[in-house]
C-alpha cells in the first residue's frame, strides 16, 4: 500500500467502507479504530499543556491539508475524530489525514 502520510487531500473524495476502508485502516496507528463511519484515536499525555500542544499541531496541518477533524481535549487527553461530512461517511482523505497526524507523535 502507498505511504498515505505523503499524499495530499483531495476535493469531493469519494466514501470508502467495506474491505477498502479497512486496508486503509491497517495503514495507520492501531490507536485508531474505525466506528459508525468515523475514525477515532485518543492520546493520553501529561498535564493540560501536552493535549493542547499537540491539538495546535494537528489544527496547524489540518489547515494545510484543508481537512478539519474534530479535537476534544481536556486534562491529560486529546480525542482526534475524523469524517468527511460532505461523503456522509469515511473518504481516503480521513486516512490521509490520520497517516499524518500518526507522524506527529
């Protein structure tokens, strides 16, 4: 499979589900778990500052890759989910996405 971390997000990808979503799937962290056609990964860090940080990371390149996740964050955690509303579901762009933010750390 094609390294998903260095390709770039694309304008009205198309849904992914089924065996194609799970390839993808096992192209990333197994933190992440695919659920009700969502992607999820939870960190677990020290302190308020870490999740913070690394919530300006993942914001800082979700802009770039201009594909937004939503973040929840509080003392000690950070929640990334992914989905591509416009899909009504999973695209090849939320693997993309969640390939580069297993970068991060």
């Amino acid at each position: 499979m094609a390294n998903l971390s260095r390709e770039r997000s694309q304008p009205d990808a198309p849904a992914v589900a089924g065996e194609a979503a799970a390839e993808l799937l096992r192209g990333l962290s197994p933190d992440w778990r695919s659920e009700e056609g969502r992607l999820r990964r939870e960190y677990r860090l020290r302190g308020f500052g870490e999740p913070v940080a690394l919530a300006v990371r993942i914001a800082l390149l979700a802009e770039r890759e201009d594909h937004h996740p939503e973040l929840r964050l509080g003392y000690g955690h950070l929640e990334v989910e992914l989905t591509t509303h416009s899909a009504g579901g999973l695209t090849r762009n939320d693997f993309i996405l969640a390939a580069k933010i297993d970068e991060l750390g």
